[in-house]
C-alpha cells in the first residue's frame, strides 16, 4: 500500500528566509504524480506543484521548488524568500496511476515577520 | 461516525447534458468543499460552502456551481457538460471555523464521464 509521511508536524521561519518541508512516500509503482498542497485557513487545498515521477527534473513553480529523488522516495518542497502569505498548512499528496490520491499528515508552517 | 457520502458512485452524462452531485458531510461538520481531480493533474478547489453560503470559489466557469443545504448536504450542478468536464469530483468536509485545524475527510468521490 502506498504511504506519504511528513515528519514534521510543525515549522517557524523568519520572513524572508528560504524553507524545506520534507515528505517521503512508498510505492511499488514506477509511474506515478506528486504534489504539494497549501491549505490556508479558509480550509481549500491549494496546489502549489506537481511532479511527474518519469521525469527526472525538479518542478519549480516561482517562489516554489521541489527536490525530488526517486530512488530515495523523497519529495520535499523548498520555499524561497518566504512570505508571511504562505503561513499554512503543507500537504504532500502521492497520485497513482488509477487517480488515488493519499494525502500525508500535514507540516503546519508558521513564517514569522 | 458515517464518513463523508458521495452520490452516484458513477455518472454517464452526453455533451450538453447537465448533471448534479451530492454529498453528505459528516456529521456535525459545516463546510463543504468541492473539487476536480483530472488523471495526473491532482486536486483542482471548485468551491467551498459553509452554513448555506459559498465562502470561496476557485477558477472554474459559472457551468459549475453549488448549493448547501440547512443540514449541511450540498450539491454540485454542471450545466452544458463539455468532454472535458469528464473527471472525478471529489467533494471533502470539515468543522469549518478558521484554523480550527480540524482535517478535511474527503468522500470516495463521482467519477463523471462526458460522451
């Protein structure tokens, strides 16, 4: 069964400064899509980026980037020149093939001014 | 507690044809947010509903709207289907206060195909 852990429940940075997020799933499956989500507080799931897993180069979306390593089963999200907007909650989501979507926990991120 | 209840399972709709979604939240929650999962494209925000009234809207054409009802059941209306509305909408509730950090408890979804 495909599993997506983010081990950090909660982190604070100063504004400005530049943040990762870590997420490590399993997966048998050799095709298959990651995302990273923001919930803000009004509760919507937000797409930040998404990755395909056949394509080797990290996606980057303007502030956003994404370190992937596929052997490691790693995807953790980078956040440049942060900005008190981006104060949310951070989930890493693994899609298959058949469109199932799993969600981790959560990394609720605080950026301070 | 039940969870979160999507219904039909499946829909096989034509072009043009509209179509409605419901969901029923679980109990005691509030909000209700609605969402188009498209292969490999993830999660797309429809719309969220809280207490009978849409709190946030995302990108979608005015085809695509919602209701929620006083016990907090809401559905989901496209009209003039397109092919490309062919997806699965996935609808997901919460308490729904502000950083109430309640999480959100998605339904199994509707898959919708457009022919």
């Amino acid at each position: 069964a495909q599993t997506v852990t983010q081990s950090q429940p909660e982190m604070s940075v100063q504004e400005a400064e530049t943040v990762t997020l870590s997420c490590t799933y399993d997966t048998s499956e050799n095709n298959y899509y990651l995302f990273w989500y923001k919930q803000p507080p009004s509760r919507q799931m937000i797409l930040v980026i998404r990755q395909e897993a056949y394509k080797q180069q990290n996606a980057t979306e303007n502030r956003f980037s994404v370190n992937f390593q596929k052997a490691a089963k790693s995807f953790s999200l980078k956040i440049s020149d942060s900005q008190l907007g981006d104060t949310a909650m951070y989930f890493c989501a693994f899609m298959n093939r058949d469109d199932k979507i799993i969600f981790g926990k959560g990394t609720r991120l605080h950026i301070l001014p | 507690k039940a969870g979160v209840t999507q219904t039909p399972r499946y829909l096989i709709k034509t072009r043009g044809q509209q179509v409605t979604l419901s969901c029923s939240p679980i109990s005691g929650h509030r909000s209700v947010s609605w969402y188009q999962q498209t292969p490999g494209q993830g999660l797309q925000f429809l719309f969220e509903y809280f207490s009978e009234t849409q709190r946030n809207k995302g990108n979608f054409p005015g085809r695509f709207s919602g209701r929620q009802f006083s016990n907090s059941r809401s559905e989901m209306n496209v009209s003039t289907l397109e092919l490309g509305d062919s997806a699965l909408y996935l609808c997901a509730s919460s308490l729904g206060t502000y950083n109430d950090n309640s999480p959100l408890h998605f339904g199994n979804g509707t898959r919708l195909t457009v022919t």
